[in-house]
C-alpha cells in the first residue's frame, strides 16, 4: 500500500527571491514616472557614492559561526540610503522610493555578479531577503505619508528636534533588519529542516550585536549627511570596516579550532579503535538531528566539537573494543572512555562545555525522568547518533537502518530521550525521501 504523497511546500528562498524581484521591477516601472519629479542631477554623485559603498560591501561579505553570510558594510550603506534626502538642504523636492531601491538592488547586483565571476556562492536568497527589508523601509520613510506628509518631509520640520528624527530613524532601520532576517530565518528554516519560528528567533537571537551596529550606523550615516554630505559614508562606515577585519580575525580562529578537532578526531580511527569515518558519520547525524530540533547555532558548534570527539576516551584502551562500537561495551567502560575523553578535551582549557557534554554522553536518558538530573541536550543527541551508527553498522539504509531503529525504540525513555529519537527518525526519513524516487508503505 502506497503512501499518500505530502502536500507541496511553498520554498520560501524562491519565494523571497520572486518577491524581491517583484518590488524591483515594480519600483522600475513606477522611477520613470517619478525620476521626472526631481532635478536627478543634484542628487547623481550622492546615489552613485552610495551605490559605490553598498557593491563594495556585497564584494566583501563575511560569514559568522559557520554559516550565517552577511554584508554589514552594503546593508548600513543601504540603510542609510533609505533615510537620506540626496539633495542639497533647502529644497523641497526628494528623490523617490522607487528610484531609491533600483539604485539599491542594481548595486547589490553588481555585487552578486562580481561572487558569480569569481566562482564563489551567491547567496542570492539572502540578498533578495536584504532587498525586501530595504524597500520596506524606503516606502515607510519615503512614500507612505503620516498626516499629510512623509517621514522624509517632516525630517525637514523637526529640525529643531534632532533626537526625534534619530529615534525615527532607528525604528524604520530597524524595521527594514528584522524583516530581512525574518526571512533569511524562514529560508534556513527550510533548508535545514528545523522549527520555523524557533529559528526566526535564534536568527534575531545571534544577530542583536550586529543588528544594533548596523541601525545605529545607518541612522549616523544619514542624519550626518546633511551636514557633512559625502564625507558622512566614509567617515562612520570605517567603525564597521574595522569590527569586520576583527569578525574576519575570529572567524579565522574557530576555522582552526575545527581544523585541530577535525585532525584530533581522526586519532582513534588511525589508532584502530574505530570503524573508518564513523566520528564523521555520527557528527553529521547529530547536526541534522540538532537543526531538526532547534538548537541555536551556537549550540550546534558546541554539538558539532563533541560528536567530533565523542570517541577519544578510546585512546586510553588497553585493548580496543571490537568494531570500536561503545554500546556493545560494558556500562561502567563506556563511562570511563567519556570521562577520559573529558579531560583529555578538558585540559586544553577553552573547550569547557565541549568536555561536559563529553562526560554527560553515556548517561541515560532516565536519570532525567527519574531524578531530574540535568543532561545537556547535546549529549543526549550524541548518545542516539553514536547509538544508531553503532548498531547500523555504519549503513543508513534498508534491513541495517531497520535494525538499528528497533533497536533504539526498545531503550526508548530508557536509554534514550524521545524527542531527540522522533528527530532521529524524521532526519531518516528525509534522507529516505530524497534518495527513493517514490514513498512506499
């Protein structure tokens, strides 16, 4: 009997991108009406300069924990572009909203074409999401009026009341970044199979430093321009510049700290205390398990580094266990190999909550339900990939997979925590559904 097919899912980066391209073609159309409104050549340096600023960014990206790419230099151009009048002070005329964010999504273009040619990803999904927030707050500061007039034109009659136009500004920059992380977070959601709300949070959650940095500068930039004109880019744009030469300089940095791990966990492989690649396999199983059930990505490099070195303990052995498969072991040798693995990872001492994790692996899952005890839901997540790789053999398919699942389901609530064994089995079949050409009973 055959299995009714799921109903189709919205892909929300299409979407974001359909959408995107939506507005810029509608801004389009709408600019060569509006273009005619304003002497454009009193505000062309102005918009070239800041176009100039926004491609350089998009050039520049960076990514943040592993996995997050951002463009803090194009986004705060963007952002201060949105709010600025582009026109010398005194005149009543402004460049419009539409041609504010053609300008911006061709710079951004620029910037995607500069990444195709070098052969780097585009991330075109995370760019239309920057798109649809920027215009967001280019309509609201530009178009939509507020008692008969736009906030852009009553910039102009709070001049005695610099610090209203500043709180104006920052709540409409704000605005713009959190629905441009909004959707970036429904768009990871589905690519890595994990809660939508739960990771639009952690999303908001991981980006408040740079979400502050990025509001504050965009509103610096543009209350600054009126009396500094173009200098007013370079000038609170070069704080950016050099927080994101430090990012740069960390990322770097935990980029070595994987590496060493990485090379650390091929030691029991080498020594012939583990089966081939098995500390690869049980680290990919647990970060899928981990995104399915909504850890942060903070907590998904910390579960990352143990899984790694989930096994290490094994090199204090006398005698290594057959197959190197820790659950065939007794008890008390399990625990001992994850509190020598501990303090091996321990001693290094910036890895902490990497060793309690390591120490908490082999503990069941009823010393929560029974006696409370906390135990890291990384280690729980550790105790079923290792479990499942262990009784499969190394093998994630048929009669093996099988096996291995009945297996766990007879330590269920026992042994093993459920949430993280129903993560299990949802991540399986995942993987199932993409390598079938259709579902089966």
């Amino acid at each position: 009997m055959s299995r009714r097919p799921h109903a189709p899912r919205l892909d929300a980066a299409k979407a974001t991108v359909a959408l995107a391209g939506v507005i810029v073609l509608a801004s389009a159309w709408w600019s060569l009406d509006d273009v005619g409104l304003v002497r454009v050549p009193d505000a062309a340096g102005m918009l070239a300069l800041f176009m100039l600023a926004i491609t350089i960014g998009e050039v520049a990206r960076l990514t943040i924990l592993g996995r997050r790419e951002t463009a803090p230099l194009s986004m705060a151009a963007a952002l201060a572009l949105t709010m600025t009048s582009l026109v010398p002070s005194g005149q009543s005329l402004f460049v419009p909203s539409s041609v504010v964010v053609v300008a911006t999504a061709f710079a951004m273009g620029i910037g995607v074409l500069v990444h195709a040619v070098r052969r780097q990803p585009i991330g075109l999904p995370e760019v239309a999401a920057r798109i649809v927030g920027l215009s967001v707050a280019s309509v609201l500061y530009r178009r939509v009026p507020f008692q008969g007039r736009t906030l852009l034109e009553w910039q102009g009659a709070w001049e005695n009341r610099r610090w209203l136009i500043a709180v104006v500004m920052l709540a409409v920059s704000l605005v713009a970044v959190l629905v441009s992380l909004g959707l970036e977070g429904a768009i990871r959601s589905q690519q890595e199979h994990s809660p939508l709300l739960r990771t639009i949070v952690n999303e908001y959650r991981e980006a408040a430093g740079l979400t502050t940095a990025l509001v504050t500068t965009g509103a610096l930039i543009a209350l600054a321009e009126v009396a500094l004109e173009w200098l007013a880019l370079p000038l609170f744009l070069f704080p950016l510049l050099l927080t994101q030469f430090a990012v740069r300089r960390y990322g770097a940095i935990r980029e070595t700290y994987r590496q060493t791990i990485g090379a650390l966990s091929c030691l029991t492989e080498r020594a012939g205390y583990t089966r081939e690649a098995h500390a690869t396999r049980v680290t990919e199983m647990a970060l899928a398990i981990g995104r399915d059930l909504g850890m942060t990505p903070r907590e998904v490099t910390e579960l990352e580094y143990a899984a790694l070195l989930h096994d290490l303990g094994q090199v204090a052995l006398r005698d290594p266990i057959p197959g190197g498969s820790t659950i065939m072991a007794a008890p008390a040798d399990q625990q001992r190999i994850a509190h020598d693995g501990a303090e091996i990872v321990r001693r290094t001492g910036v890895l902490d909550n990497v060793a309690r994790i390591l120490e908490a692996q082999t503990t069941p899952y009823r010393q929560v339900r029974e006696f409370g005890q906390d135990l890291p839901m990384p280690s729980r997540i550790i105790k079923v990939a290792n479990a499942f790789d262990d009784l499969s053999g190394g093998h994630y398919s048929g009669p093996d997979e099988a096996r291995a699942m009945e297996r766990i389901h007879l330590g269920l609530g026992y042994e093993y925590d459920p949430r993280v064994v129903d993560a299990l089995s949802r991540v399986l079949d995942r993987r199932n559904a993409r390598t079938s050409p259709f579902l089966s009973a």
